[in-house]
C-alpha cells in the first residue's frame, strides 16, 4: 500500500478548501425538494414491506414444516435487510436531521426512534455531538475503539487488549446492545466515578428500550406462532445479528482503515472551518461500490461526504462526492477509498496487530496549526 | 389571527393505545392504517379532501372529511393545514367557510395569492383523496347560540369565509335576528358564494347582503362602489344596536375599527396578516420562548443559541456548527436568517439549529 502524504495547506489554502466545500453544501441544498422526500419514503416503504414479508415467511414456516428452511431462510434474511435499511437509510440518516427540511413529524430528527436496541436520544449525544464533532479525537470521540478495543498506536497499551481478537468478535455479535450501553459508560461506574444513583437514572430510558426491543421481538412475534415460537424466534435473533455484523463491519469501515487518523485535543483548540473539514477527511474512510452498496450502508459507504455533511440528505452523497474527490485532489489531500474486502481487512489487521504493544511509526500530522483566536463561537 | 402554539396538537392515547404501544409504534400502525383507510391514524388528526368546487375566479372550496382524532370547531373559527410543496411541508391557516354539520365535514375556500406557495398548490392541484394533517380549530370570533341584538358582518376578500360559516350556521338556526353583511372585493368576480348569500336574502327576509366593488362600477340593487367609509356603515339604520363583526386584511379590519368601534355595541376583528417582510439587519427582536415562558430582547441577525446564552438561557447546544443538531428546537413562528448560507425562513420549523441562525423578526421558539 502506498501512503500519499497530504499537502500542507496554508492557511489561506485551508480557508479556500473549506469554502469550496461550503459552496457544494449550498449549491446541494438549494435542490433538495420533492425527489428527495420521495425517495426516503420509498425507503421507508422497502422497510416496511421487507420486514412484514420477512415475518409472515417466518412464520409460514413454523406453520408448514415442508417448507421450514426456505422460508426460513428467506424470512430472516428479509427481516435482516428490512432492519439494516431501517436502521442504517432511515433511523441513522433521520436522526442525522437530514430530512428535517421536510417538516414531517414523523421523520423528525430530534424524535424519531429506530428498531434497534439503543435509545434514539442516547445516539443523539454520543454519535451527533460527541463522535461527528470531535471525529478519531482521542479522549473526545468514543468510537475511537469504544473503549473495548485498541485500533491506534495512540492508545495506551494493556494486557487486557490481547484478548481483543476475541472480544471485537463478540463485540460485533452483540453490536446493537454495545451500542445501547456506550452512554452509561460503565466503566466509570465500576470505578465508582459514577454513583447507584445516576447510574438507576442513566438506565431507566436505556433498560425501557432494550426491553421493548427484547419484548418486541423475542416474546411477542414468537408468542404468536404458539408451539412453533421456536424458528420465529431463532430467525429474529439470526436477523438482528446479521444486522449487528453488518452495521458493525461498514462502522468500522468508516474510521479504523490503515491510512486513517487519529487526533490529539490539543491538535482541535481554535480549529477553524477549513481545519474541520480537514480533519474529517483524515479521520473518515469510504467503501467504493455499487448503489447497493450505497443503499445497505446507509450511504456510509460515502462517510468522507458524511462527515462534510452530516445533515445533508445521504442520498445525494455520491453525486456530491465527484467534486468532493476532485476539491481533494487539487488541494492534495489524500481521499481514502477502496473496495469493501480491502478496507474492512484492513480494519482486521489493526485489530489483530494493535492487541499486541505498537508505536505509532510517524507523528500524527496535524495539517496546520490552527489560526489563533478564530474558532466556531 | 391568533393561531395556537404547536400548530398541529396530538391527543393522549387511549387506554388500548397504551397497553399495544410496547408492540408497535404509531409511525408503523399509521404506515399500515393508511393502507387501509387513507385518515385511519393511531393518533394523528388528518383530513381527507372530498369535494372540489370551483368559489370564484381566483378560489377554490375544498370540502374535507376529518379523522375521528380532530375535535371539531363552531362557526367562525379557523384551522391549520400542513401541505406538502416540493417535499416540504408548509402550515398555513384557513377559515372553515361552512356551518357544522352533521356528517362531520368541513369547508375551507383558499384564494390563490400571487407567490404564495400554499394557496397556489391547493388552488391547481388539489384533488379528491388528498390527505392533509390538520391542526385543532381556534379562534375567538364567534356568535353566542341564538343571538338576540342584529348582526353586521364586515368582510373584505377572503375575510368572507368565517362570516360565511356564521351566515350558514344562522341560516340553519332561521335567522334568528337581523343580520347584515357587507361584502368588498375588487371585482365582481372576486366575490365568493354570491350566488348562496342572494339566494339566503331571498330566502330570510331578516338577512340583508350588499356587495362592494371597489374597482368596478355597481351594476345591481345589490352593489355598491367604493372602499369602507361612513356611507357604507350609515346603511345600518342603528350601528349602537349592532355586535359588528369584521374580517379581511389588517387595513380594514383597522379603517372598521375606526369607523364602528366606538358606537357599536360589540365590536371583534380578525385580520390576515401577510408574512412579516425583513426591513434590516440591525435593531432588536423579541423572541419568546413557549416552555420556559419567557419573552427576552436580542440583537438582529446574532446567533440565536449565543443571544439566549448571552441573557442567561442555556438550551442544549453541542458543535456550535450546525451539524450535530442538538439544538434543533421547533419554531411556531418568526422570520430566521442562516447565517452560513443566508437563506431567509419565515415558514414555521419543527425543527431550527439556533447555533447557525440568527432572528429577523420576532420569534417563538419551543425551549
């Protein structure tokens, strides 16, 4: 693998580079209309279509046990899709407040909830504010390894992360429910920084989703096949753990390929517009592929364009990003893309190596030193 | 007009509502309801289009079947109607232009206005079938049951449509006491329900109408020239007897005030204000907060999220850069400024980023 090592932009290049992303927000922005609206209902629609038909194969199967495996097999893998495009389309996209332009109550950013085990609100702080504001900066991006993992030379090394192999195996199982608890921040409470108290008060939104989820589809759908609960509820757990590898592999996808990197805090102090959009650029990765691919990933598989425009409608990610790649290259910042097999095993790899004790090989480059007293405010 | 502060309202759920909502959420139960019956909703109040009449040259009367979740309204008042133009949902307020009726219908007459999105989107395209959110009814301009004083009706343009629904609830009720109704547009062919309000005079000797043209000459025993003045009122033969209501726009409803305020024995108007229009960028603005319940003053064109923090308000905020949508908080009304892209909004936002907008006009925020 070859490293292009970024330009160092100026600081009049840097403002240059951040206006001209700017201007390709506006020009997007002032096209949003009726096509969009339609196409995130026609996804909504695929959702609901996809998972009521997965259900019902469920349980034709459970009834007419000549069919069983097929209709098994067909049913959890549609409840499987109907979820991953709920989940990652819709509920991610949504919650973004990508379609909030729209004005339809029910794909409101700040209140939509998603068929998954965390809370909507919990994933508003932790993903919105915490991970696209402070995007790979170490202490203030939870994602950087979510706490469980090891993925940068940056991170202090512990015995414990020579387990990881295993653990980000069972981490990506259980993703949804990993996820679910990422804001309790158990660790602090273990450590006795966070009280009973808060913690009962931090769970109780956190428990009441899990258990609706649980209840949902572990009880409820089961319940209704009567005495063959048993293929109905082994194909939701199959789906929403088809779901959880899927999401887990384009997450990671996005920000632990080889080329990304990490920041310090003292590398973001004062960082200007231009700065920001740098530093997604080097913190964020793509997946080259196909519209299915763009479809099933939520367009993820545009996270560079993502992280630029966290609120912009992702279906319009790809068109955008032509110029974005191509702003990139007259600026000489390297734009991180490849095929699927290639960027998750490169996620693999910092898995497998960064369990063991490493040394980050370069200095993390900051692209510039932030201009003095000129910040967001 | 005074239209609520959430400008389309939910009702609790019912008990049964209450004991499934562990199952199914009232986005899938009203994604599949729909499928059924285009208004069947878990909670949501719509209404369904189900008559088209063409009012006048320039208007449309649509007639619209309510949901069992809207609550009803009496005559007079007005609704509010989400319409979706290009992918946006937009809110505007109607009055309902017909009586209460028995088969639970109501009416709204839309007058298309140049360059209003909304009145032109229904104006051409609306159809049988179409479903609206709907909003519950307000407005206190409204006539007590069986009224014993006469009545004077004042209504310019569209201002005829809760005086329209008035006239027909009084018609049902016999006209129970005199009733007046002076009527201004600027071409006979701008009148809505002309034909109705001649028939009605014909029909009830103690309902009297008198059109105005202001840029026509009269033509029939019924017509008159000119704008508002003291001639039209000296038609009442005794405006002190008379609860005079007025409708139409703001410089009407005022020159009615003026002329028959004071002598009247009741007197209520409602105007149709046009959109607040941007004058500068400097100055102050008031901005009143619904929850909190409080009205601070900030400076024009400043982030609002810094404007409210500067008085001691802390609504959450996260990147300050308008991307993270923490701050996210509707907006009932006011006219907003973006301050990265300068894109003016004055339609009301479930959703505004008060980090990246600044106030132009006065505003209502839900913090």
């Amino acid at each position: 693998m070859t490293k292009i090592a970024n330009r160092v932009l100026s600081h009049t290049e840097l403002e240059q580079f951040g206006a001209e992303i700017d201007a390709l927000r506006a020009r997007t922005t002032a096209t949003l209309g009726q096509a969009d609206a339609d196409y995130i209902r026609r996804v909504v629609k695929a959702v609901r279509y996809m998972g009521m038909a997965g259900r019902g194969l469920l349980f034709v199967g459970a009834f007419f046990h000549a069919v069983l495996i097929p209709c098994w097999i067909a049913g959890t893998l549609l409840l499987g899709l109907s979820k991953i495009l709920e989940n990652m389309e819709v509920g991610h996209n949504v919650i973004h407040g990508q379609y909030d332009w729209m004005g339809d109550p029910k794909l409101n950013g700040k209140t939509y909830e998603w068929d998954i085990a965390g809370t909507g609100d919990n994933w508003r702080r932790s993903h919105n504010y915490s991970h696209h504001t402070w995007t790979n900066v170490r202490g203030m991006d939870d994602d950087v390894g979510y706490g469980l993992l090891r993925l940068f030379p940056e991170q202090r090394w512990k015995p414990f992360y020579l387990a990881q192999p295993i653990i980000a195996i069972v981490f990506a199982i259980l993703f949804e429910w990993g996820v679910a608890i990422q804001e309790l921040r158990l660790g602090r409470w273990f450590a006795g920084k966070t009280s009973h108290a808060q913690m009962r008060k931090l769970f109780r939104p956190v428990g009441r989703k899990m258990a609706h989820q649980i209840l949902k589809d572990y009880v409820f759908f089961p319940l209704l096949a009567g005495p063959f609960f048993l293929p109905v509820l082994l194909g939701n757990v199959v789906a929403n753990v088809l779901r959880n590898l899927w999401t887990y592999m384009i997450i990671f996808c996005g920000h632990f390929t080889a080329d990304v990197e990490t920041f310090s805090k003292e590398s973001v102090k004062g960082e200007s517009r231009g700065h920001w959009y740098v530093r997604q650029l080097g913190g964020s990765a793509n997946i080259s592929g196909g519209k299915l691919l763009n479809l099933l990933s939520g367009n993820l598989s545009h996270q560079i364009e993502h992280h630029f425009f966290p609120d912009l409608p992702a279906n319009r990610y790809a068109a955008m990003s032509v110029e974005v790649r191509d702003i990139c290259e007259r600026y000489g910042q390297r734009y991180n893309t490849g095929s699927l097999p290639k960027q998750f095993g490169q996620v693999i790899w910092r898995i497998l190596r960064h369990a063991w004790p490493s040394r980050s090989r370069h200095s993390i480059r900051v692209s510039t030193v932030p201009a003095s007293g000129e910040s967001f405010g | 007009m005074n239209s609520p502060t959430s400008a389309l309202e939910l009702r609790a759920p019912a008990r049964w509502q209450r004991f499934i909502a562990p199952l199914i959420t009232p986005e899938i139960f009203d994604f599949w309801a729909a499928r059924v019956h285009p208004t069947l909703s878990w909670q949501r109040p719509l209404a369904r289009v189900v008559e088209r009449t063409q009012a006048s040259v320039d208007a449309v009367t649509l007639r619209l079947k309510p949901n069992r979740h809207w609550a009803g309204f009496r005559a007079g008042q007005h609704v509010n109607l989400a319409v979706e133009v290009g992918g946006t949902r937009l809110t505007r307020s109607y009055s309902l232009s017909d009586a209460p009726r028995a088969d639970g219908s109501i009416a709204i007459t839309v007058k298309a206005i140049e360059g209003g999105r909304v009145s032109q989107q229904l104006f051409r395209a609306a159809k049988v079938g179409d479903v609206f959110d709907i909003g519950p009814a307000f407005g206190e301009m409204t006539i007590a049951a069986s009224p014993q004083s006469p009545i004077a009706l004042l209504a310019a343009g569209s201002g005829i449509t809760p005086l329209m629904a008035m006239i027909r609830a009084l018609a049902a009720d016999g006209m129970p006491a005199p009733v007046t109704l002076m009527y201004w547009a600027r071409t006979r062919e701008e009148f809505c329900f002309a034909d109705e309000l001649r028939e009605l005079a014909k029909k009830f000797p103690a309902f009297r109408v008198v059109f105005f043209l202001t840029r026509a000459e009269a033509a029939s025993a019924d017509e008159r020239q000119g704008r508002i003045g003291n001639e039209a009122i000296a038609l009442l033969a005794d405006v002190e007897k008379h609860q005079v209501f007025a409708c139409g726009p703001g410089g009407f409803t005022e020159a009615a005030r003026t002329l028959v305020a004071a002598t009247a024995q009741s007197f209520m108007a409602e105007a149709f204000t046009p959109p607040p229009q941007i004058v500068d960028e400097t100055g102050e603005v008031e901005i009143t907060l619904t929850r909190s319940q409080r009205t601070l003053t900030v400076p024009r064109g400043q982030s609002i999220l810094s404007a409210l923090e500067a008085q001691g308000v802390r609504p959450a905020h996260g990147c300050r850069m308008g991307i993270c949508n923490t701050c996210a908080c509707a907006k009932p009304s006011g006219t907003t400024k973006n301050l990265h892209s300068g894109n003016v909004n004055a339609e009301p936002a479930l959703a505004l980023r008060i980090c990246i907008n600044g106030a132009t006009s006065n505003l209502t925020l839900d913090l």
